[in-house]
C-alpha cells in the first residue's frame, strides 16, 4: 500500500492512522495538516519528511516499527508534542545535521510518553544529556531500549543510562536490553512517583538497585536477566536492620514477576527480621510470578507475612521441591497463599 498523495488536502483533519507492511515515505505534503493532533503509523515507514515539523498542534505520534532512515530534526518543533514513541537515533547518521539526535528532545517540554530505541552508542554519550528530560515534569512514562546489535563497552550503556536522568514525576520505566554491569543509577531512587519498573534483557548485572525505597512502587517486572545472582538486603533498600530509619520496604507493591532469571540462586530478607518485627516489608504484594529460575532454591522468610493471594512458580526445579504442601522447607512462608500453582514442566504446542 502507498501513502495517499492527496493526504496535505485534508487541511481540516486531526487524527490520522496508516498501516502498510512495507517501508514507504511519507510526502513532504504532510506538512499541510495544520490541524493534526495524532498521527499513527502502524506499519513500516522508511522516511519521515522534513515538513513533519510543521505539525505544530500535534499532540501524538506514535510510529509502531520506528522509522529506519531516522527522524528529521524538524521534531524538535513539536512542542505540543505529549506522546513520541519508538524515536530511532541510528550512530550512522549522526553525523548528517537534518537528522535528529537526543538533544533534538530538549525543547519538548509537554512528553507525557516518550519511548526511545537503539540506545547506547558512544555518541549517546554527550548527546544524552541535552535530552534533559529531567526537564521535563509531565513525562510519566519512559521506554529507553539498547541496540542488541552494537557491542559497546559496558561503561558506555552505564553513562547512557546514568545521563537519561528523568524527572521525579516518572510513573512507569521501561529498560530493554541494557547490557551495563550496574543497573543503579543515581537516580532511580529518587522516583518517588515511580509505580511500574520492568527489566527486560539486561544481562550483566548480578545485583538489583534498592528498589524497596521506592515508595509509590506497585509493580516490578524482572524478565531474562542472566547475571542476576542475588535478591537480598540491597535489593530491599536497608543493608543493617537496626539501621534503618523506615517501617516499611516496598511498601506498595502488589505485583512481583521474576522470569528467567536464569543464574538467581538466592532470594533472602533482612537479617533479623521476624512475624512480629516492626519492619514491614512488601506489605501489599498480592501476586507473586517465578518462572524459569532453575538455581532459585529458597523463599524469604519476610513472605509468611504478606498478604500474598496468588503464587505462581513454574519451571523451577528446586524452588518447586521446597514449596511442596507439608513437606517442603519453604510449605511455612506460604501456606496462607490461597491460590498456589506450581508446575515444574515446560509448556508444549
């Protein structure tokens, strides 16, 4: 399918979705569309034209495949802008000055979504930080995924990730493919907003931020990570408990997804803490997923206190023997837990 050429004739539209299964242009006509408020793309676009930054009254654009020649620096004029997903910044063309980079982000002050792909090439490196998001106080939700198929130094995905500082108002993360050996930047304590964080393909890492300091948290999702090999007292955000100045870690979680977190042979709480200790820890998790944690062998003890209503374990061996009803080390910690799945076999077609 080709783009309609008579699209800039429609002065007076607003909302405009397209899909094609081939990468086509789009016309330099576009431009015309002084009304626009949202235009999708949901198919392939192989160009966006330098006219897109005329559209100074469009509030959403969302490009579902991305667009592979890369985006013109003209975006930098959407200042309406609220949504821009999928923005491609590809180190091949960021030396070709009518093609955006990060710091083309600066002025765009109204982001309530932004998702950024192919992350992590030396030139992100100075060119992160004149994104300033941390500008820009609307932005709730942020999508940072690294090009899988470039092999930077483990330094260079750090100083990326390190720079992308955003604003405190942040409600949902997204990292996709982070290949830095420390997944804690300074900031991410600080999202005091923070209610949705998924890790996804960020392998390198063995430990986890304290992420129990957050306290707006309700939902983590850790997914492939394969140099996780602990989950213990810096995971939850207190390393001595006598020490901690908080009565409660975690304390708005509701969802937990651990999957294929293939190297994780230990999951511990605070040393010290009891069923009667003041220190409450997760004391909203409603749904606990653990799958394909073959080295996972234990629980942790602070569990037995939560009000846990659904527990699913599957494809790990050692966890799954220690959970058996009765018998098993960890049968204590959970035998509240009203609806418990655990299954040990990998699906089949």
């Amino acid at each position: 399918m080709e783009f309609p050429t008579n699209i800039g004739d429609l002065i007076h539209l607003r909302y405009f979705s397209f899909y094609s299964s081939y990468r086509i242009p789009v016309p330099p006509s576009i431009g015309n569309l002084f009304n626009l408020q949202t235009l999708k793309f949901l198919g392939a676009i192989s160009k966006l034209p330098n006219e897109i930054g005329k559209l100074i009254n469009l509030r959403h654009l969302q490009l579902s495949n991305g667009c592979s020649e890369g985006y013109p620096k003209s975006i930098a004029n959407l200042t309406s802008l609220q949504t821009l997903e999928n923005v491609y910044f590809h180190s091949t063309i960021l030396t070709n000055n009518n093609m955006a980079c990060l710091q083309d982000l600066r002025g765009l002050n109204n982001l309530r979504k932004l998702g950024l792909v192919n992350l992590g090439c030396e030139e992100d490196k100075e060119k992160a930080k004149e994104a300033e998001l941390h500008n820009k106080t609307k932005l709730a939700h942020l999508y940072l995924l690294f090009d899988v198929f470039i092999l930077p130094e483990m330094e260079t995905h750090e100083t990326v990730l390190e720079t992308l500082r955003p604003h405190i108002s942040l409600k949902s993360l997204r990292i996709v493919n982070y290949r830095g050996r420390s997944i804690s930047p300074s900031w991410m304590v600080s999202l005091i907003n923070l209610r949705s964080l998924y890790l996804d393909h960020c392998h390198y890492h063995d430990t986890l931020p304290p992420l129990g300091k957050l306290p707006c948290l309700e939902s983590l999702d850790i997914y492939s990570s394969d140099g996780l090999k602990k989950m213990g007292p810096e995971f939850l955000g207190v390393e001595i408990h006598s020490n901690t100045s908080t009565n409660s870690l975690f304390p708005k979680l509701k969802q937990l997804n651990i999957r294929r977190a293939k190297s994780l042979e230990e999951w511990v709480g605070v040393v010290g803490w009891n069923m009667n200790d003041p220190l409450k820890i997760m004391p909203c998790l409603e749904s606990l997923d653990i799958s394909f944690c073959q080295m996972l062998r234990t629980l942790p003890d602070f569990l037995e206190a939560t009000p846990l209503k659904n527990l699913n374990i599957f494809c790990c061996k050692h966890l799954a023997k220690s959970c058996l009803r009765e018998t098993g080390n960890d049968w204590p910690k959970i035998r509240h837990v009203p609806n418990i799945t655990i299954s040990t076999r990998t699906r089949t077609r």
